[in-house]
C-alpha cells in the first residue's frame, strides 16, 4: 500500500506488503498523548510486551522515536519514557490544486512548522511542477539547518484519479501530462530517505477530516470537494476507503439527467457537467447575457466579461433571484447524486469542501433538501451534511496525515 | 452487533458489543480444514497459546466444539483434536421471499441437513409467518430426536430494510405489518438458546456469496437482487458493510431518470420502478395490447390476461424483437445505476442474482454495456460482473452463515 517505488515490478511487490499497523498505532498513541512509556503503549494498544519491545525499537532505530528521560515509577524501576525524535525525521505535505501549489514541512509529531504556497498550473508538464515541489521544500528545510535526508516521507494529494499502489495518476482529465508519470522516483532523487505517498486530493481530505476534522470518531462518512470538477472521498469502517483499483469516490460522472449536456468525460448529464463550477459560472453568464440578471450583468462588466461560480455566488447572496435560482438548480443536482450514495452507503455524514462549497448557503441547504426527500427514512435519520471542517487546509493536513502514516516503514 | 433481544434498551447495549472475531476464526478454520488441535489452531490464526485455551474453552463449554480424538504426535505428546460438537449444536437458516418461506436445518460445521420450502405471502402478519417458521423447523428437528434447545443460532433473511443491532424491520414497502416488529424475541420463545439475527435478504446473499459462492477471496464487491424490487448488499474490506444506521445497499431507489414515473416510494423516476421485475412485466403487457408483439399477445392470452417478466425474458429468448427490446432497455437502466456505483465504490466484481437476473443474457450484456460505457477504464479494468454462483440458494445458504457467525456468543 505505499506507492514510492518507481518500477512496474517492484510496484506490485509493494501494493502486496500490508501496512505495519502496529508502528501507526505506536505513533498515533504517543501523537495524542504526548511522551509514553513501553507499559503506557502496551496498556494502550494491547499488544503483548515483547511485541512492544520489537515495535518501539524498530521506531528508535529508523530515528522517528528516541528516549527521552524517565517517567514516574509505578512501584519499580522508573520507566524510560519515548517521544518523537525531532532531531532526526520530518516529514512534507504537498497539496497540488488546479491552480495552486502548497508545500508544508512537519514534525513527527503533526506540527506544521511552515507553508508555502504558490500559483501553479496543473497543466504544465510534471517535472516543471515537481521540481517547484522541491525547491520549495529544501527553501524551508536550509533556512533550518535540516538535512534533505531527514526528510522521512512526503505525502502529496493530486487532483486526478491515482493508482494508489504506485503512486500514479491514471488517465486524468485535468492534468493529461501526468498519464503515468513517477512523481515518487523523481522526488525521491531530491529526498532519497523519503517515503512518497501519492493520493487522489479528496481522499487526502478525507483523512484529514477523519484524523483532525469534522470526521473524527465518525466510522462511516463521505466527503465531497465541490471546484473545477466533483470528487469523493470514502472513510469506511474508520478508514479511507480507496476501492479496488485506488479510484474509488469518483462521483463526478456519476448521471443525474439522462438528456443533460454532453460532460468532457464523454458521457450525458454527469453531475459534474452540469453543478460543478464552470457549470455555475456558465449558467451565470447565460442570464447576465440574456438581460435576466442585471446584477451579474454588472459583475460581468467589471470582470472583463467573465464571471466564476463565486460571483454568481455572491448575486446570490446580494439577493439576486436568477443567481440564487442557479445555485439551488446546482445544489439540487449534487444532491440527486448523493442521495443515491446516501441509500447505497448509508454514511453518518457527509463533508462538502472545495471552492464552490462555500459559494453561498442555498447551495448547501439545497444539497440538503434533496437528499432529505429522495433517500429513505432510516438512512437520513441520523445523517448530517455540512461544511468540512478544516475548509482550506484539509488537503495539506490531510497530505501531512498521509506522510505521517507511512514514515515508519 | 447482534439482534436477538426484545427490549430497546437491551438492544442498544447488545449492539456495543463488538463481535468475539476469535471465535468465529477459530470455527472457520475447523470448517475448512476439519478437526484440529489447539497447535494447529495457533499456526492458523496467529493468537497466542494461552489465549488459544481460552477461546476452545468457552466454545467447549457451550457445546459448540468437543475432543474428537488424539492426532499425530509431532514429537511429544500426542495432540487431543477438536472438532464441531454435531451431538448438541445445530443451527437454521431462514429465507423469507416476498412469495416463498425456505428454513433449513444444518450442522455447526455448516452442512445442511434438510430442507423445507413452502409458499408464504409477505404481507401476512408477522405471528403468522413466524409460526411457520417455528413449525417447519420443529417438524425438521423433532424427525432427528434433537431438542429445541440444540438450536444455538437462527439466521434469517428479509426482503426489507433491517436495523442489524435490534433485528427489527424499519418501514419495509414490501412488509407494512413487519414494521419494528420484535423478530428476535418471538423466535427466541420456541427456541430459547438460540441466537437470532436478521437481516437484509441481499445482505445475507452477498454473506453466502462471499463465503462460498463467486464472492470467495473477494475483497470489495456488490451483489444486486433483482426481482419485484432492486436491492444490492456490499462486501468492503472482505467483510458485509452494513452502513451507520444497517440500511446500506439500498439501491432500488435511485434515480436513473429524473422525467421517469413516480414510484412507489413517491419520488421519481427509481432504477425499481423502471427496470424491475413488475416494470418489465408491464412494458410487456403494452407490448402485447398494442399489437406489437403477437408473441407476448399469445403468452398473454394463455396466461389469463397476465405476463410476468419472465415471459418477457422467454419471448426474447424466442427472439422476440420487442421483448428483447424490453430486456434490454431494462439492463441499461440498472447498468446507470451500477456505472455510478462503480464509480463511487470501485468495487472488483458485481454478482447479478434474484429471480429477475436469470431472464436472459441480454438483461446481463446490457448492464455490462452501459457500466463499461458509463465508468472510467481504471475502474472497469479488471471489474467483473455476473452472475451469483450460488444461484437461488445463495439466501439460505447466506442465513446459515450468519447463524454460524453468530452462534459462539
């Protein structure tokens, strides 16, 4: 389940090794907890002592936890208790949007000590955005003395389909280029001690949400990201769910009108065609031209004669009725869509992220409607939809989440 | 997780019970391999000596293992073997149909020794069907001198929606009478040592078809009934997905056609409502008035007025232009469902059963057709559906699994 390794071969091999529970554990207890001790963690997680011991000295020796003095004695010896040896491992998030480029070096212990961010075009050929990826990264690291070296895994969400067992993308729309590209061979040739761990963007903001969002503690919940395009992410059972091929969540195409427009997939009616943002930001155009909105008319004006999804957003908000029509329509349809996933999955919850999310609350209070009315009673009963919780940041938290779940192999 | 108690607040607790996997480990392996010693039991599961004696002692104790005899000595003393205890446990499996009421009889090792099948109107009252079904399972265990108290678990299969931790069917279309009806509790009066637990009929199809059926070995799949309704039941992760509130898979509902008919669960335009056994049956019927297939009119008139879909799957069969048509047009239909399934889920295979699916290969060529068309490559690449293996006994056998499952508690 970790996709560093460059070649097809070695690639299976390593989609075969199963992921060394035990050490997360280790390292999400002492996460929470802080300093702990061999007996804290074995009281914990319930692993036997010698269990424990062959665990905590794996960790020790790969540098990701160090003794760090002694803890209270509970009737004997005093305990030597393990934290995070921050002297010697970090790791990186990389969040590559369509148009934005974020990178954040962390601590073991999750700590973010820097972000930067940029304008990016997802577009542009994949060396030319990796090596953005690491210039920005050894920026932070130098400035601190770090070693490229202690750089102990990079977790990086893209927005396309991926291959989760090797860390590529697979024919995605909106970064063609990429079709099968390494990304983790060639960061690994700047960061040669790092674990890559590559993910669709929206599964990355699934497991932020679920680690320190709005899905903590929830077993089974979906999370939507609303921009560009629509895409999923599945916690199923308290973990990422990323289907059998690793492209599991990918509701944009999912049909919500048999006699819709034709979507850029190829297909009719996909959701994505008709609700996500350049659906909106068309349909505002339409009534701007069309004399039935003066209000986007203006906007239009003043934006060189375009308009995005925010600005009908914001007629929306201004109390525009063409434009809060536009987003209701919108809202209706994510909502068919996820009402089918509501009576197929039946989740606890369901997050909306992403750019148009925000746009305006009919969209959310329709998504809602719609859902209320065509899933039944027994799945909605108990189901709440809002806002993710961590807005922006999910996808670097998320990424930073992602690192920290493979640095100990 | 278990649903055998009558009181709501018992109830609750009993679903915060987690489910002893050790045991149910521990049977498996005896199914599979026959009798074994402890040691090869510790070699099989990975549990630890010590905790191996604990769980053989509890199953020992209820009855449900016992020493069979001494192995082959791997150098000491020779091994006491341990194997189903066949002379006082015994489990059952209940299949209630919308038209039919199937219980069986089977050993703890999971081999059934009879069975009954009888016809059964589902919108009976729940007294009166569950009498049968304590009749007909009487009549089987008093035939064999066993006791009503060897029955250790009865597992039973409904077509309706089922909350799992309380056994208790939630506003079912196709039961009205059955609504949070205490099933659990009322078999539990004729036999008073057995586990009862009750859910979904696709839920205990996709159990059967995992265990033993095309579902072997499969981590992620979906089994999709269909009949007088459409009704689907997940496997995740290699273990039957339930959903937060138990009513996952419920997939008859969604929309495939925003413009469609309203169905009976008032909203519009339902993959049941339009391609399920009664939609079929009546595109069949306007076929026949209308003049356009002189075939379904003769079928028609022999049948007193009435076709089912079945007829129309033998007209096309009979290569009946029309009626394949129909046949197809259905498939199609249930194929947009599945596409966005597949989208969402990326599951390895789908398994196509129910009395419906077996009309006639075009109903199976379509619904591949439209998945293939309508879902990315990467998540069609290696998918694979067709039909149960288990055929119209993948319920039964489903039902006995489940009391298996449940019987060490």
């Amino acid at each position: 389940m970790l996709n560093e390794l460059p070649l097809p071969d070695l690639a299976a091999t390593s989609a075969a090794l199963p992921i060394p529970e035990e050490e997360t554990e280790v390292l999400a207890a002492i996460r929470k907890h802080g300093a702990l001790s061999r007996t804290d963690l074995v009281r914990i997680t319930g692993y036997s002592r010698p269990k424990m011991t062959l665990i905590v000295g794996r960790l020790v020796q790969q540098g990701i936890l160090r003794e760090v003095g002694e803890g209270e004695s509970q009737g004997g010896r005093r305990p030597r208790m393990l934290h995070f040896d921050t002297s010697r491992g970090y790791v990186a998030g990389v969040d590559l949007g369509a148009t934005s480029l974020s990178v954040a070096l962390a601590e073991l212990s999750g700590t973010i000590l820097e972000r930067r961010t940029e304008p990016a075009d997802v577009r542009d050929k994949p060396p030319l955005i990796l090596d953005r990826v690491c210039a920005l990264l050894l920026e932070m690291i130098q400035a601190r003395g770090i070693d490229a070296t202690n750089i102990k895994a990079i977790g990086m969400g893209v927005p396309g389909p991926v291959q989760f067992s090797t860390g590529r993308l697979i024919a995605p729309p909106l970064m063609p280029e990429w079709d099968g590209y390494p990304i983790p061979a060639t960061l690994r040739e700047t960061f040669p001690m790092a674990r890559i761990v590559v993910d669709n963007d929206v599964n990355v903001m699934a497991l932020g949400e679920l680690r320190g969002g709005g899905g903590v503690g929830v077993e089974n919940f979906i999370v939507v990201k609303i921009g560009t395009g629509i895409g999923g992410g599945i916690v199923c059972h308290g973990s990422v769910y990323r289907g059998s091929d690793g492209c599991a969540g990918d509701i944009g195409h999912i049909c919500v009108d048999p006699h819709g427009p034709v979507c850029r997939c190829g297909n009719v009616g996909c959701v994505e065609a008709l609700a996500a943002g350049p659906a909106i930001a068309a349909r505002g155009v339409e009534a701007a031209q069309s004399g039935s909105s003066p209000l986007l008319l203006a906007r239009m004006q003043t934006r060189g004669g375009h308009l995005t999804a925010e600005d009908v957003g914001a007629a929306a908000a201004a109390g525009d009725r063409i434009a809060i029509g536009i987003v209701q329509d919108s809202g209706r349809m994510i909502g068919e869509a996820l009402a089918g996933l509501v009576n197929f999955f039946n989740p606890r919850l369901i997050l909306l992220g992403g750019g148009v999310a925000n746009i305006g609350h009919q969209l959310l209070a329709s998504i809602r409607q719609t859902v209320l009315r065509r899933s039944p009673p027994l799945s909605t009963k108990d189901l709440r939809i809002d806002y993710a919780a961590l807005k922006l940041d999910a996808a670097l938290i998320g990424a930073i989440t992602l690192a920290l779940d493979h640095v100990f192999v």
